[in-house]
C-alpha cells in the first residue's frame, strides 16, 4: 500500500465551514485537507444536503438521541468517505479513458513526483494498456479526510442540571465520533493539552499499532514548538500512543486563532526539529513500546513513521520548495489562498468578494474571540454590521444557540459565553455601576472590550449555509472569517489548478505586486506584538513582565542572527531579494536593540 502523499501540501482546517466539505471537493486528486469536528449541528446540516445530492439514504440524527453529537459526527464523516470513495473511483475511471483527463491531471501534481512521470510515460503510449489501469489502481489514492479538534474547546454538558460523565464533554464526543467513523485518516489537535482527553485515546483500539505496524487511526499535533512537541508526545507514548505527525504553525503568521510564542520565530524552530527529530523519534518510540508491552498489545521492532509538517503564511512555490528542502518536511499547509478558491472550500460568494478586496490594512489581529485570544480576521464582515446594529440599539451580545464556547463559569456552573447577550448584560451592568468613578475614556474602553466579541459558533458556519443555499435560521449574525494575514497579496478567485499550479511553479505567478518574504512578515508582526507589549508594560509595570519581554526580545534577536545566516549562506532559494532581506533584518535589530 502507498504510503507517500502525491502532494506536498494540505490544506489546514479553515474555521467551522469553510473546510467543512473540503475532502468531497479535493480528496480525488490526491489533496489532504481537514474538517473541523466541532460544530456538530452544521454537519447533521451537511449530512442531509449531501446525502440528497449523492442519492444516499439520510436518517435525521436529532439532539433528543442520546449521545446525539458524537452520533451526528460518525455519520457524516461516513457520508464523506463514502462520496469520496465513489469520486475517486469515478475519478480513476476518467483518467483511464480520457487522454485530456490525463493530461489534466500531470499537469497538478509535483514536478518531482515519480508517479507524474510514470503517468507522462503511459500518457505517450498509444493505446492504453491494461497496465496502465493496474498502475492506478495500485499508485493512485485519494487524499486523506482529516479531522481537527481543538482540544481546549471540552464544554461540559449537561441533562437539564445534572453534569453528564466527562465523555460527553464536547471533544471527547467529538473524538469518539472520529474514532467509530470508517475512516483511516488522523485526528489533529490543536490549542495545546487536554490530559483527559488524551488519556482517552486509550479507549480507542484503532489508535495502537497492529501487527503489521499500521494504524488504522492517527494522530497529528500541532505545535509551536519542539519542547511543545516533545512533551505531548512523549505523555501519549506513556499511554501506548504514536504521533504520526507534528504540523508545526507559524504564532501569528496563520489564519483563525493566534498563538504567539515568546518571540521564538518559525526558522529557528524548524531548525530545531530538524536537528532534533532523531531525539523526538527515539525519545517517544521506546516510552511507547514500554506502554505497550505493560498493556499486553503488540510492540513495533523500530520507530513508526512520524513526519514533520508546517503551515502558516507561505505564499510563493519558491518558499514551498525552501521549507521541504532546507528542513526536510513532508508537506506544508496552505491555508487562506484556498479561501479564493470555489472547487476546494466553501464560502459564500459576498465574503469571497471581501477578500479579493482585502489589503494589508484590511487584515488585522483582533480580539473578538471570546476565548480571549487574539484572532486574525478581516474588516467589513457581515458579522461586523450585525454586531454593531446590536450594540446600538442597546442589546449587545449574541442569543447563543449553539454554546460550543460557553466555557466561562464566573456566572453559571454550566458555563456562558462571553459573546452571549447574558454574558454581557451583566458585565455591562457590572461596568455602568463603576461609571461615576472613572475616566470616560476608560469606560468606553472597557465597554468595547465586553461588547466586540463575536458569536464564531454561528459566524464561522453560516458561509457554507448561504453558498448552499440552506436556510440560515435564528438571530442574523452574518459571517466572520479569518484568514491569516498572507491574504492580502491574492486578490483574485482562481481554480484549483491554477491554484496547484502557483504552488508548484508551473505557469504564472497568481501573485503580482510586492510580497514580503513569509519569515520576514512572521517577524514584523513579533515586532509590533512586543511593541504593543512594551507600552502595555509602561502603562503597567510588572517585574515578572518586565523580565518576560526582556527574553522574548531576546529570542526575536536571535531569530534575526540565524535568518541572517541563513539569508547569506543560501545559493539556491531567494537570490533576488536577498539584499532586501538582509536590509530589513538588520533595521528591525536596530529598533529593537533601541527599545
């Protein structure tokens, strides 16, 4: 069996919707993409459109049936594998009789891939041979249908009052969904460590290695870093349990939510594992093997295959081919440029249009997450309108239907969240008692704090809906979106071949104006971070902070040494706009080192 991916890149879970139905769009061609698992409601959605328009039998699965999520979750994936499957043997069926088919499709894959050249060979023998249909069926697969789950997302649920066992907490439902699907794929999760939802891997037979040293089931971390890296992986190996892969992802170069390091910027990290992958491998490899043998269960004789991935803000085929060169990746993740392509994620055609039109000063880190971390979206969404429609009519806050996020318990043991209109009344009739004593400036500060936060469970799902054409029911909150900031140099809708072929540079670049080098816009945005830190940290002194800013300053200079090593040393990637970069590092260390 094929084990190496015909692509070198995936396409990374986008929002709640907009790689909701990816696999369906991509997966024949070999594309790698992921669905988030989290909005179980929108998939119970996607299950009856896409069972109708594939013929398949759909049975409603209502949230009055037990386990319902987790339920709603196995069955859609199943729907997705098998409408995939059908494609894809459709797909191989094309190629064999369609000399265009054929061709097409060299046409999109890596010029270094041995089966496009095998495929080349075939596609100048006339007439097609039975081998060539053997050689299909035995080299040709369909991309993998991926799942994301952020695993700090757990809400507790519960029967009216009474809390129900911590497997029904959101993402543990969402892991036993995945895990009695049908689907040999991986589970990626991300936002960090859940011990218990960890530890509940261990329930699941298919995440353990067979006899043939298989998995059935995988998992991906996604990290920031390699001692992030090392020590989740390292507490899944004592249970028994390999990590197929770690994505690492640029801090605040990506799409969606951002997780700024301490200033440690993505080459120096990649450097790190790669230098260290050996010690990672075989770190966690014999902690798994002693795990397996205290459960009794199979024991692999060397280290399973594990790869190393990264995504976040690449652009250019040129910054494609440098990272799986320079750190010997086996794939790397394009995010946002897909959001502008209408073959492979979904989003409704006014949004698409917003970003088209989206510039740099368009696209900013804002704080309407109401997890509280900073998420990157883009100005002019629908939501925006809706949002503040509300506000001036002094009813701030989202009805919350869904309540995915309502993890804040300062108010209810069953939790709030802090984009609902309950959450909200209360913290504004907390803040407007507190008037009279201070500053108006101050009062409106802490009044837009409460009130920008966004409804993303209704926000991020709603594109798919409206590109559907299903109804969108309840309270208006239009559409937030959250592309990384490297959208604002593609501004046109493509196809999926043009777009491949970008990536792999094979016709004109999609990209016309100035473009920074993707580490030196990674590092411009840890710049302004710190900036911003700093004024904080005058405004409010802390010594801890104080100490704190002074070693991320100090990673960031760092980090600018090794780019700079790395900028003078390179022969084969960036030779026209070294000089450029090296300029720029050496102006972002002097204002640093000003600071």
């Amino acid at each position: 069996m094929l084990t190496k991916p015909l692509h070198t890149f995936h396409i990374p879970v986008m929002g709640l919707a907009y790689t909701i139905d990816s696999p369906i769009r991509v997966a024949k061609y070999g594309i790698s993409s992921v669905i988030s698992v989290m909005d179980d409601e929108l998939m119970e959605k996607m299950n009856h459109f896409y069972s109708e328009k594939f013929g398949f039998p759909y049975q409603e699965i209502s949230k009055k049936v037990e386990d319902f999520r987790c339920k709603r979750i196995t069955s859609y994936l199943n729907l997705v594998d098998k409408i995939v499957k059908q494609k894809f043997s459709q797909w191989k069926t094309e190629l064999f009789e369609s000399k265009k088919a054929l061709e097409n499709y060299i046409d999109m894959l890596p010029r270094t891939s041995e089966i496009r050249q095998e495929l080349q060979n075939y596609l100048h023998k006339t007439p097609f041979k039975e081998n060539f249909k053997n050689f299909i069926e035995q080299n040709l697969k369909p991309g993998a249908i991926d799942v994301n789950i952020m695993t700090k997302v757990d809400k507790e649920n519960f029967n009216k009052n009474a809390p129900l066992d911590t497997i029904y907490n959101d993402a543990h439902a969402a892991l036993r969904g995945f895990a009695q699907s049908n689907l040999c794929s991986s589970v990626v999760l991300s936002a960090g460590m859940n011990p218990r939802l960890f530890s509940y891997f261990e329930t699941f037979e298919d995440f353990y290695p067979n006899a043939s040293a298989a998995l059935s089931k995988k998992i991906i971390l996604k990290v920031s870093d390699y001692r992030s890296a090392l020590i989740q992986g390292s507490f899944l190996a004592k249970k028994g349990l390999w990590v197929s892969e770690y994505r690492i992802e640029s801090g605040l170069n990506c799409g969606g939510h951002a997780f700024a390091t301490d200033g440690f910027l993505l080459g120096p990290i990649l450097e790190e594992f790669k230098q260290k992958r050996s010690e990672l491998v075989q770190t966690t490899h014999e902690l798994m093997c002693k795990a397996l043998a205290q459960k009794g269960k199979w024991i692999p004789e060397s280290p399973l295959q594990l790869d190393i991935t990264a995504q976040g803000g690449v652009g250019t085929a040129e910054e494609h081919e440098f990272l799986l060169h320079e750190y010997q990746l086996s794939s790397v993740g394009w995010g946002s440029p897909f959001l502008l392509v209408p073959e492979a994620t979904s989003v409704d055609k006014e949004t698409r249009q917003l970003l088209q039109k989206a510039t740099e000063k368009d696209l900013y880190l804002s704080n309407l997450s109401p997890l509280g971390i900073p998420f990157n979206t883009v100005k002019g969404m629908s939501n925006d309108f809706f949002r503040s429609q509300r506000i001036s009519k002094d009813k701030a806050g989202s009805s919350c239907p869904r309540k995915y996020l309502a993890l804040n318990k300062d108010y209810s043991n069953q939790g709030l969240c802090t984009a609902s209109k309950k959450f909200q009344d209360i913290k504004i009739k907390e803040l407007q008692g507190l008037k009279d004593n201070m500053p108006e400036t101050a009062y409106n500060d802490q009044y837009q704090s409460i009130t920008e936060k966004a409804c993303l469970c209704i926000g991020l799902a709603n594109a798919s809906l409206l590109e559907h054409e299903l109804p969108v029911k309840g309270e208006a909150q239009g559409i937030v979106i959250c592309p990384g900031p490297n959208m604002a140099y593609f501004d046109k809708e493509v196809s999926l071949k043009t777009m491949i072929q970008h990536i792999y540079h094979r016709g004109q670049s999609i990209i016309d104006g100035p473009r920074p080098h993707f580490f030196i816009k990674e590092l411009r945005m840890y710049r302004d971070h710190f900036v911003t830190e700093k004024r904080e940290l005058l405004h409010d002194f802390n010594a801890m902070k104080e100490k704190k800013l002074g070693k991320f300053k100090q990673n960031l200079l760092d980090g600018i040494t090794y780019y700079q090593n790395l900028f003078m040393l390179d022969t084969l990637y960036f030779y026209e706009h070294k000089q450029l970069a090296l300029d720029e590092l050496n102006q972002i260390k002097m204002e640093l080192n000003q600071l």
